[in-house]
C-alpha cells in the first residue's frame, strides 16, 4: 500500500506506538487513577498514595506471582467508545530512590526513546517532545511531533506519580496521557503502575482499522478471549494497546536497570536489555534484529545529542 492513505496509518500506527499510559481526558483518566486509589480507600487509605498504591499490590498478588508472562506483571486493557486504554501493574527489582528518578522530565527521554517507532525526546521546562515516526531508521524531520506537558502531580518517600498530556495527536487522535504510579515495597523492590490510553475520532478509527486488516493482521496482544470453548489472544485495537503499553513497562525496567552502569556506558545498557526483554515476547512484540535495532537507536541518540 503506498500513497496518503498509506502515510497517513503509519503515522497512527507509530502514534498508537507510544505505549505507555495516554489516558483520555480527566473525566476518562479517572477510571485508571480510581482504580488504584479505590483499591486503597476499600482499606482506609488515602487516594493517591504510597499505602493505596501497595494496597493495590496485595490485591494483584495472585496474579503477579502466577501468570504467562514469567515475571511479576499484570496486564489489563479495554476498549470503550472512542477510547483505548492499557494498564500495566508490576514489581521491578530496583529500590523506590531509583524508580523516584523518573520524577525529572529529562529521564523520560530516556524510556520513551526505546521503542522502534520513537526517533527523538527534546525537553524544555515542563514541555516534553516526542518524535514519532516509522519503526525503521527515519529523518526527524519526517516524523510526527508531539507535545506533552509534564506534570509533577506528587513525589515523596514512599510515593511518585507524574502524568504527561497532550491535547492532540496524529488524524483526529486526541487527549493522551502518560500516567506512571510508584511505591515502595521494600529495600530493593518497587511496585510501580503504567497506564496508557487516548481518544480517536472517526477518521483515526478507520485508518486504524485499515492498519489492522493489513500491516497489524497476524499481530496478537497478550490477553485472552474464550472464542468457541478456546482461549484466543486478543487482536484488533485492543492488541495494539497491549503491545505497545508494554514495550514502555519493559522500557521503564530497561532504564532503572541502566543506572548501575557509568554514565558512558548506560545507552548501551538501556538498548540492549529493552531488546533482550521484548524478545521474550516474540510473538508478540518482535520488529527487527538486534543489531538493526541497536545501530538504528545509536544513530538517533547521536542525532538527539546534537539538537
């Protein structure tokens, strides 16, 4: 498929790439954040903190010790009118002052520029840049722009939670919202909750469905459907939401396991385990080979160090 139209559901493709938690506008976000905070209020905890946010670890338990995944990861995705929305709930194995360094917008660009489709990050105050193009090695200046404003909602000792808006987005896409939760859990492990989700108009819902009947056909996500008495995975744009809510989980993990190496050597670091982790997943996540990944993301780091 070539032409416009072709264009046109790349860019929303790779939009839609994103991954980590773009959540609808506050009315919609509300049913991401509330389900954190409802989990803690059922035992007298405070909405939006350390101890809700724990709570909800104790009710997620059975599933983060028993599941496909191999790792302590739950994941959750729907879709609602004219909105996709992923949740990502897992334990990482790194102390909560590590996970807390995820409270500068600087480090953002660190996790958002592993995924293939991401090209670039620029920052400025409490503005976020993200360019966002094909999955293979692109220009900056064909990629799509988008803006996010950062917001530092809360940071304490045993609580972060930072959300990333955008108002607009590629054909009719709109109100996306990174939405990251951490806490402690103790000295060396952390819990930490990634939502994505955004909202799309009729013309993004129909170049999605084209992506979906041609590029995206085989593509799965992680969850099942019983179909017929047997268990399916999830495709459509359910699928999409999952993979791409977790490559940014996986990138997040990547880049906590990258602050023990010396600062010249933490790139490679990133690179290579966001690779390693997302291979696991083939099925699901796999796009190219490791050294086209790591040779394509070199050039983009270098190109990004120079703006």
């Amino acid at each position: 498929m070539t032409g416009p139209m072709s264009t046109s559901i790349r860019k929303l493709a790779a939009a839609s790439c994103l991954g980590l938690a773009l959540c609808a506008p506050l009315a919609s976000a509300g049913a991401t954040i509330a389900s954190t905070a409802n989990a803690g209020a059922a035992g007298g905890a405070v909405a939006g903190s350390g101890e809700a946010l724990r709570a909800r670890y104790a009710q997620l338990r059975p599933q983060l010790e028993k599941n496909a995944f191999g790792a302590p990861v739950f994941l959750a995705s729907q879709e609602g009118e004219n909105l996709l929305q992923g949740d990502v709930y897992g334990v990482v194995e790194h102390p909560f002052q590590d996970v807390a360094s995820l409270g500068e917008a600087a480090n953002w660009c660190k996790v958002l520029t592993l995924p293939f489709n991401v090209k670039s990050c620029m920052t400025r105050g409490d503005a976020l840049s993200l360019f966002i193009g094909k999955k293979n090695y692109e220009p900056i200046d064909k990629a799509y722009r988008l803006d996010f404003r950062f917001v530092p909602v809360a940071q304490g000792p045993d609580y972060l939670e930072r959300r990333l808006r955008a108002d607009e987005g590629p054909l009719g896409t709109r109100n996306y919202l990174i939405l990251l939760e951490a806490a402690p859990i103790d000295e060396r492990h952390s819990f930490i909750h990634l939502s994505y989700s955004y909202e799309y108009g009729t013309v993004s819902k129909l170049a999605m469905q084209v992506y979906l009947n041609t590029l995206g056909a085989k593509k799965v996500g992680f969850s099942s459907t019983d179909e017929g008495g047997q268990p399916h995975l999830v495709g459509g744009m359910r699928g999409v939401m999952e993979r791409n809510t977790m490559r940014y989980y996986l990138a997040i993990d990547a880049y906590l396991n990258s602050l023990s190496a010396a600062p010249g050597q933490q790139l490679e670091r990133r690179l290579s385990d966001w690779f390693a982790m997302s291979a696991r997943y083939r099925r699901q996540l796999w796009e190219m080979e490791r050294d086209e990944y790591m040779n394509m993301k070199r050039a983009e780091a270098e190109h990004m160090a120079q703006r």
